[in-house]
C-alpha cells in the first residue's frame, strides 16, 4: 500500500520515476483542471511519451464543483471510449479535487487502474496526495462517496507552489499548520516534515480505522461549515476555523491554555486565514456536524488537543459544546 514520493523542484526527473514503477508502453490519462493544464500540462505530458505512452488528457472544471459522482461518470465515459484496461495509468495533475476525483474513478473503474499523484497545490502536496484517501461529494454532503486507492507514485514539483494564487496558498497554510500542532513541529513546519508525518501515521493505520484519525483535527466543524456555505469557502479556511473551534473546546475542558487558541489565531491570521465569520444559524452547523462521516458509535468524533503534539480522539463532544465553541468564530 506504500506509494513512491518523489520531491523535485521540477518535472525533469519525472520520466526517471515514471520508469522506477514501470510505468512506460501503457495508456495513460492525464486528469487535470483548465487552469492547471494551462500552466502544467505540456511538461508531463512529454513526461509520460518520454517512455513510449500512449497519451490522453481529460479536463475538468476548476474548484469543488466539480467533485460529484457525474464528473467521475464523465471520466468513466471517456476510459471506456479511449479502451483503457486495468494495466493503464490515471495521473491526477491538479490540487485536492482533482487527486480526489481522479482517484475515485482510477480505483472504481474495471475494479481499480494504477494511479500517480501530481500534485500541484500546497494543500495537495501536503495533505490529500498521501494515504490513498479518495472521496466525492454527494447531495452536499463532503466525501460521503469515496474508496482507498494508494498511487502507485507520488511526484511533487515544488517549484509549482510560486504560480499559486494567494487564496489557494493560504487554503494550504491551513493544513501545514495543522500537520504542525499534531506533529509538534510548531506552527511552520518544512513540507518535507508535513509528508513524513503524514506518510507515518497512514503507514501505521492505511484503512484509517483509528489512529489516523487524529488527522481529522479541526475537520468535524470544518467540513459542516463546508457544507452550511455550499463550499463557497476553501476547504483550508474551513479547517482553520474548525481548529480554533476544537482548541476553544479543548481549553474549556482545561486541557490546553487560552493563550495557546490566541496564538492560534493569529498565526492564522498571518497566513491570510479568517478567525471569523458571519454564522446566522449556528444550530445548523451543529446539526451537519451529525452528519459528517466520521460519526462512531452515534457519536460525533472530534480531535481535540492535551498540547502540542498530543491530540486525543474524543467522542463525548457535546452540542453545547459544539454552540459555545461556534461562538468563538461567529462574527
């Protein structure tokens, strides 16, 4: 279950990985967004003919819209009318959407097609290319469809990070400072720690059946905010407002100080992150928190901290709880 990563600062080594899996004489469809293959495609796409491919490129569009079981369809229709057979490749060339849907079709269609990540996102790199999580959104409701699939590669271009718009660059920050307080590697670790620490914790717990579960922090409210704004908000915003909300729980629990929430916010802040946000119907956010599928036993689970470096996984959060801590982030 373990995937290859590779950490370069530009595609120029991706043909030398692409042969380490024997990646070469196949079918491979490249799965991409237009603002990516705009900026992106043409490099791997000599990549991959550099062994002897036989290339295809399938566009979607850009941001959340798009992660819906009828873009996994389309891509579906398009393996079957191009012939692609379980030895054929799918690359994902795109941030967190596309990883997750590319992903779900590559591990679905004809029971499972290998799979490469090319992630070119801060939040992709770091997070959502590593541990074979796969998942898309139906009827509003964040990664309720989704399935395992391990790349059989990873390969980060560093070096794609400096086209990044500001907004995706802090949608990333979100979960870097995440990766941080869970690995107690501070507020800023190298994306190089991020990885590790991440490919650790799936590597003890791949089916994410309970340790990898600390990987959730601040992702309960987050994705229920998600979804209470139509995912009109990035998903990093999301999860940094669901951390201070977790911290916020976490101190009135007298398991962390109230400085430690401040330093959150405004190491947050920094980093192009609201603390705040207008809530008109903060019951609402509790009830989606019940819906989320991280639920255990009836139970809504929430990572909360003991400390930097020290969450705990907790599943007696109460909806008062909850309501209290939304009143730390509502405007």
């Amino acid at each position: 279950m373990s995937s290859v990563v590779i950490i370069k600062d530009s595609f120029d080594e991706l043909p030398k990985a692409l042969a380490f899996i024997a990646a070469s004489h196949r079918k491979v469809c490249i799965v991409t967004d237009e603002n990516v293959s705009k900026l992106y495609a043409e490099p791997v796409i000599s990549s991959v003919e550099a062994l002897e491919n036989h290339t295809f490129i399938y566009e979607i569009k850009p941001g959340e819209s798009s992660k819906n079981p009828e873009t996994v369809h389309c891509i579906y229709d398009f393996l079957i009318e191009n012939r692609f057979n379980r030895d054929d490749y799918v690359i994902a060339l795109g941030g967190g959407v596309v990883g997750d849907v590319a992903g779900f079709a590559a591990s679905t269609f004809k029971r499972g097609l290998h799979f490469i990540q090319v992630p070119t996102t801060l939040l992709a790199m770091i997070d959502s290319s590593i541990g074979g999580k796969t998942g898309v959104n139906y009827h509003g409701l964040k990664n309720v469809i989704g399935s395992f699939c391990f790349p059989k590669l990873i390969y980060i271009n560093k070096n794609v990070l400096s086209s990044l718009p500001e907004v995706e660059r802090a949608n990333g920050m979100a979960e870097l400072i995440k990766t941080g307080i869970l690995s107690s590697n501070g507020f800023n670790p190298e994306i190089e720690k991020c990885i590790d620490f991440k490919k650790l914790i799936t590597a003890e717990d791949p089916d994410d059946e309970h340790k990898r579960h600390i990987l959730n922090f601040g992702h309960t409210i987050g994705h229920a905010l998600e979804e209470y704004y139509g995912y009109a908000q990035k998903h990093g915003q999301c999860v940094a407002l669901g951390m201070i909300c977790a911290l916020d729980i976490s101190a009135s629990r007298g398991w962390i100080s109230s400085e430690l929430v401040d330093e959150l916010r405004d190491v947050l802040a920094q980093n192009g992150l609201k603390t705040c946000i207008r809530i008109p119907d903060p019951l609402k956010i509790s009830e989606l928190c019940h819906s989320d599928k991280k639920i255990q036993n009836n139970r809504i689970q929430f990572i909360l901290l003991k400390g930097m470096g020290n969450p705990v996984i907790a599943e007696d959060v109460t909806d008062e709880e909850i309501l209290k801590s939304l009143e730390a982030i509502n405007e």
